[in-house]
C-alpha cells in the first residue's frame, strides 16, 4: 500500500526500511505528478467553474498495488456522491491513460472530516453559509445549532462564517495598471460610505482574480459591519438553490432569504443565462435590494453585452451601475504576482531568471502562473533539488506549451524587418551589407527560439539558405547578446513584440 502522508509502523532491518520509505517516496511523487497532469487537463476540459467546485477539493489518497485500487477523497459526502455519479468514468479513464497499473478508482469522504449529513447547514439563510452575525451572541443564534454556530462549508470546502476563503483579501491582491480600476471599485464598494454605484459588475477572463476581488469585498465589509449579512455563491449555486425551492414549494422562504442580505456577492453569472425564471427572481432580487441601498457585486468572463439569452430587463440591471475590467495581467504585474508569492516560500531560493522565465512564458492567467510556481517549488522541495531555469523548463512543459502563442516564421521575419526599417525581401536575398545580414541573422535566431522549426526548415524560410547558416547565426545572436547591451535590448525588444 502507497501513502501519501506519514509513513506506517516500522518493521524489518534499518536498510530494508530505509530503501522502502525512498521506494514508498519516489512512488508517492510519481503519483503526484500524473495527478498534476490530469488536474491540468480536466481544467482545460471542464472550465473553471465545473473544476473549481468539483475537482479542485479531491484529494489523492492510497494506491493498493494488489487491486489496482487508487482512493481520491473530497470533503463531504454530498460532494464524493456527486463527483462519483458525474465524473468517475472520466476520473478512471485518465488514470488508466496515465497510469496502467491503476485498474480502478474509488472516491469517498476524506478521513477524519464528518459526512454531510452530521451538519446542520441550513442556518438561517438556508443556502449553507452562515449570515456574519450568526453565533453564540447573535440576534438570530436561538436557530442555530451552538457546536455549528460559526461553522459552514463552502463551495471549494474551505470553513468560514460566510463561506469567504480568509487567504483572498485586499492585501493580498496584487495590482497593476490592468486590474487598477476593477480593485479601487471593490474597496469602494466594500468601504463604509454610501457607495457611489451598484451594482458592479466585474468582468474578466478565467484567472485574472475576479473571484479574488468578490472574497475581498466580502471580507471587508465584514470588518465594517460585523453584524452584516453576506452570501456569496455561484450563479450555477443559485440555480441549483432556486430549483430545489421550486420542487419544495419553498419560493416564499427562498425569496426572504435572499432579500434579506446586506451584501450580494454572484460569481460567474454568465452560468445563469438561458433561465427564464430564475433570470426573473435574480431580477427582482436585484430591484428590491437596490431599493433598500443593499450592495451588489456580480463577476462574469464577459461583458454583460456579451451574454447570450439574458432578458433586457436583467442585462440593464446588470450594466446599469459599474462594469469594471480586468485586463490580461501584464508582464509587469505578473512579476509582481511571482515575487509576492515567493515570501511564503522564503529562504527558498528562486533565481531571477526563473522569475523572468515564468513571467514571460506563462501569461494567459494568474492562475496558471502562480500554479505553475507551486508545482516547480514543490517538485523542487521533494526531489531535494535547486530551482533552475531548466528545471522550470523540464517540469513545466504542459503549462508552458499552452502558453506559447502560435508564432511563424513569416510574422518573425514582418516584426524584424518593421524594426530594422528593411525591405521584407531582403530576408530571403543575397546581398552580404552588414545592415541587411544582422536583421536577417535576428530573424534565424528568433526564428529557432520562439518556433519549433528545424534548422533546415529556417534555412528554407530564409532564400534557401544552408542549415550550417542558420547555426552560425543562432550562435552568433547569442553571443552578441552577451556582450553588446543594444544587442541585447534589439532582442528583447522584438521579444516582447512578438509575444504580446
């Protein structure tokens, strides 16, 4: 049997014992690895919302050698039934794939956490979070269970008294030039005075801390008013709540509960498109609240404009306080985010270059590149080896060859020549001037860095030239950018332009 966690009681010589914990290890990290693949994949394949509720929770468990048997453990029984029905035949079939010897895959409750049915959720806002001034001295306490009083389970199985992950705060939250306006938004909107719109409305690409900005609003707020009333949820948890309602007969209660709150916090709304009545009761949660000065905050992957199937009524709600941006973190703000992170890890050492390298290459969200970290520290961590750019190259190759953007050759030798100020032509002719030969040999060396194309292939590209030409170029370009800074800056510069 292979564990993850501590190792059982010893038995056997000290040699044999010392030779099966680094066998138990090394196997124990190999699962880990391929479990970091089929996270990465399932990700890709189900969306952020799917994954975030659903699989982000499982943990790995114990893998029998003799069944064949591996266990994945989520936090409650109602989340283990609900992956085991919906996405066990996916979970087992990308085990097989990336692992023969597992034959079957078994998911239940993680051990030591209690089953769902041993907790009263329902509290007094129903939906399983706990209003702020729920507890032992609350005004509504006479409800609540005392043992549960300050006690839920979120969405993503973290525990807090509004379902708030207490790591997602303002301070916390990394800002730059392309996530400025929506963070002074949500601290305006979190702040005690009146604010000046609502609702707002964030709007960003999956993994750019929209989700962030939602946890930070609800957290302070709280510490302005601790006797607040906060829900945050899903817009896919508000549908799943407002049809067990409907089949309950409980639409009375449910509109109640949801009026009843100070601070509404609805993410991915562009789930709640296509249903008509449910659009129709948000509609008019939306309208009371406002007309009570209650606070909204709603967070999509797009701009209300842009969602397919919403009434007019509720797309001008939706846009009629403040739509707030959040723009693709630029290089700028994603060393930030990496170097912000990085104190968690000190006195961990992280080269520059490694900084500069995930920077650089990981840039469709924040949260490929911060996980992208975590996954190189942590192989770093227990394999006992020095964090490197190679070994960010070697153990990063998923993450990064999702990042590359397709660059041609042709696109190479078009951005090159814009910046030397030559004709296209002269890529491909024969003339030997030194202010034709240098731009072509920057186009062979950008050619062989940002493509996968063989020398010959380049050659081909450039007039037909030899592969023994594209070498010497390569070699040269990388020499010069050692020693000549303008060089260097030349190379930089038509990096970042050919990567943006």
């Amino acid at each position: 049997m292979i564990r993850m966690g501590p190792h059982a009681g010893r038995s056997g010589s000290a040699s044999r014992e010392g030779a099966g914990e680094d066998m138990e290890e090394k196997e124990a990290l190999d699962l880990a690895a391929d479990w970091a693949d089929i996270v990465q994949g399932l990700r890709k394949d189900l969306g952020h919302q799917l994954f975030s509720q659903w699989i982000r929770p499982i943990q790995l468990g114990n893998f029998c050698k003799d069944t064949g048997t591996l266990s994945l453990y989520l936090p409650t029984e109602f989340s283990a039934n609900w992956v085991q029905d919906r996405f066990l035949d996916r979970l087992s079939l990308a085990w097989k794939i990336a692992r023969s010897e597992v034959r079957n895959v078994r998911i239940g409750v993680h051990p030591g956490r209690r089953k769902l049915a041993d907790l009263d959720l329902k509290g007094e806002d129903g939906f399983g979070h706990r209003a702020a001034n729920d507890g032992p001295h609350g005004a509504l306490s006479g409800s609540i269970s005392g043992a549960l009083a300050m006690e839920s389970i979120g969405d993503d199985g973290f525990t807090s008294s509004v379902g708030l992950d207490p790591s997602l705060t303002f301070a916390a939250f990394v800002s730059g030039t392309t996530n400025v306006l929506a963070k002074n938004a949500a601290e305006r909107m979190a702040s005690p005075e009146k604010p000046q719109f609502s609702p707002l409305y964030l709007k960003a690409a999956t993994g750019q801390g929209k989700s962030h900005l939602l946890h930070a609003i609800g957290h302070t707020y709280l510490q302005a008013h601790p006797r607040a009333r906060i829900f945050y949820c899903s817009a896919e948890r508000f549908m799943v709540e407002f049809v067990s309602a409907l089949k309950q007969n409980e639409m009375i209660e449910f509109k109640a509960r949801l009026r009843g709150f100070d601070l509404l916090l609805v993410d991915d709304i562009q789930f709640i498109i296509g249903k008509a009545s449910a659009q129709e009761e948000l509609l008019y949660t939306i309208d009371a609240l406002l007309a009570e000065g209650k606070r909204l905050v709603f967070a999509a992957d797009r701009a209300p404009q842009a969602l397919d199937g919403v009434e007019p009524r509720l797309l001008s709600r939706l846009s009629m306080g403040l739509v707030a941006d959040i723009q693709p973190a630029d290089i700028e703000l994603r060393r930030q985010i990496l170097q912000s992170k990085l104190v968690r890890f000190a006195p961990l050492d992280v080269p520059a270059d490694v900084i500069e390298f995930l920077a650089r290459t990981i840039n469709r969200n924040v949260r490929e590149l911060v996980g992208g970290l975590h996954k190189l520290i942590a192989y770093a961590q227990l394999t006992g080896q020095e964090v490197s750019l190679q070994l960010a190259e070697e153990q990063l190759t998923d993450i990064l060859s999702a990042n590359r953007r397709r660059i041609t050759i042709d696109e190479i030798q078009r951005t090159v020549c814009q910046f030397y100020r030559i004709d296209r032509s002269e890529m491909s002719s024969k003339r030997r001037a030194r202010a034709v030969v240098r731009p072509r040999q920057v186009a062979m060396y950008l050619a062989k860095v940002l493509t996968p194309r063989s020398y010959p292939e380049i050659g081909r590209k450039f007039g037909g030239r030899d592969h023994s030409t594209v070498i010497h170029a390569v070699r040269l370009i990388e020499d010069l950018r050692k020693r000549d800074a303008d060089m260097d800056g030349d190379v930089r510069s038509l990096l970042r332009q050919l990567e943006s």
